[in-house]
C-alpha cells in the first residue's frame, strides 16, 4: 500500500498546518478556554477518562472525548506544538480521513492501555499525549532520518529520539505509577501507532469496517430519500390528475405540466 512507503528524509518538517490538523488544534484550544471559563463544571469528571467510570457507569464516551481535554497549558501547548511539527507530513501522505482515523485509534489506544492498567483509579486521565506518541512514531516510520531537537536541546534523527521517549515513559511508568503522568496512555499510543502500521490485516479490515459503514449508511439514506420523492410526486400527481378531471388540461400551470412530465419518463 503506497501510503505507508517509507522514506529517509522529509523536507517539509514542521512547514505549515493542514486542514485536519489545523481543526484538532482549534478544537483542543476551544475546549480548554471553555474548561477555564467555566471551572464550576466537572469537565474532567464528565469528559476526561475515568477509569472505574468508563464501564461502571457506561460512560464510553469517556474513551475518545479525554484526548481533546488538557488540564494545564504547557500540557496543551507541549501537545499541540508536536502535533502542528508532525501531523501535516503524515496528513498530506495519508490523506485527512484516513489520518484523522489514525489519530483517533491511537488516541482510543492510549486510553484503553491505560484503563486496563488502572481500571479501579477515579483520576481522570486527559490530554492528546497517546494520539501524539501515535503520530510521532508514525512519523519516525515515515522519515526516519530526519533530525530533530529533543526537547528542543538535542539534535537527533527521530527514529533514535522516539526510542529515547519510549525508554522515558516506560521507566517513569515502572518507577513512579502514582506520578500523576499517564505513561502507560502515552505508550498504549505509540502501541497501536506501531501495530497499525506494521500490520496491513489491521489497516485493511478497520479501513474496510470504516468504509463499509459509510457505504452502509450512504446507501440506506439514498434509498430512503428516493422513497419519499416517489411518495411526494405520486400525492403530486394524484392532486393534478383531479384537477384536470374538474377543470381540464387548460387549469394546469407550467410546473404542473412539468410534473406530469417527470411522471411519463418514469
């Protein structure tokens, strides 16, 4: 499959927003101002990731809704800047609804990890880290050769950092659990980054899940509205018909003479 060739270098690092990105950015900024301009509500409680709610209260939606949530901004603007340097090469490889799906699966990833790890803990875990670990393995995948600053101090090619950030996260997750940092959500991420890519039987039965539910979905909606045209053209037709046999083919107008027309064809 073409879209995930690898390559060695990418000229185009960090160069400019692409449209899904630029809208998950928009969207990760507008929830956190509203989080802080109405710190009343228990955002974190209702949309962050809750373990021991997820499924004791079948709140599932807990699953996606915790990755567009940050609770602190150097959380959202760390996030945010890894995303704006990465996503648009991948995007512009993949194509937005199939770079907006892997987003999303490694996002959904992080937090299954990380609910498995602690499926009795009543902290919220929130933030786009897992979907960013995602992307960022993607990208190591992708152009592996490419030279970065970890950390913004130290110049390494990205397949070597990533290595690094996996060794940091799974030393704090064995050293400090109760951090307060969802290791486990940022390496169930790069998880299922790594899975998705390496694994064509995944990318072609998810991509095929994803596809066949829409085709699903297109399908029964066209079927349905050509029913109801037929329905409203039939009432249409059944209202001309008397007129013409009270008043004549004279007391029709122009459009009822088009539908008439429209019904012959049939």
């Amino acid at each position: 499959m073409n879209h995930y060739k690898w390559s060695n270098s990418y000229t185009g690092f960090g160069y400019s927003l692409t449209k899904t990105v630029k809208v998950l950015i928009i969207i990760n900024v507008s929830v956190f101002i509203l989080i802080h301009l109405t710190p009343r509500f228990p955002w974190l409680l209702i949309f962050g990731m809750v373990p021991r709610y997820v499924f004791n209260r079948l709140m599932l939606w807990q699953l996606v809704t915790y990755m567009f949530m940050h609770a602190s901004l150097m959380h959202l603007a760390i996030n945010m800047l890894m995303l704006w340097f990465f996503g648009p090469a991948i995007e512009n490889a993949w194509g937005k609804r199939q770079f907006l799906f892997y987003y999303l699966f490694t996002g959904i990833g992080a937090s299954l990890c990380s609910f498995i790890i602690a499926s009795k803990s009543s902290i919220p875990v929130v933030g786009a880290s897992g979907a960013i670990f995602g992307i960022l393995v993607a990208y190591a995948m992708m152009f592996p050769e490419t030279i970065i600053l970890l950390f913004f101090i130290f110049p390494m090619k990205i397949k070597h950092a990533v290595f690094v950030l996996v060794g940091i996260n799974l030393l704090g997750a064995l050293s400090s659990p109760g951090s307060g940092i969802a290791y486990f959500a940022h390496l169930g991420g790069g998880l299922f980054g790594y899975l998705y890519l390496k694994s064509e039987w995944i990318r072609i039965h998810l991509s095929n899940l994803n596809l066949a539910y829409i085709r699903a979905r297109w399908s029964k909606s066209k079927v349905h509205k050509k029913r109801s045209d037929q329905k409203d053209l039939d009432r249409q037709v059944d209202f001309i018909l008397d007129k013409i046999s009270r008043h004549g083919m004279e007391s029709l107008t122009k459009e009822e003479r088009k539908v008439l027309e429209r019904k012959s064809r049939q």
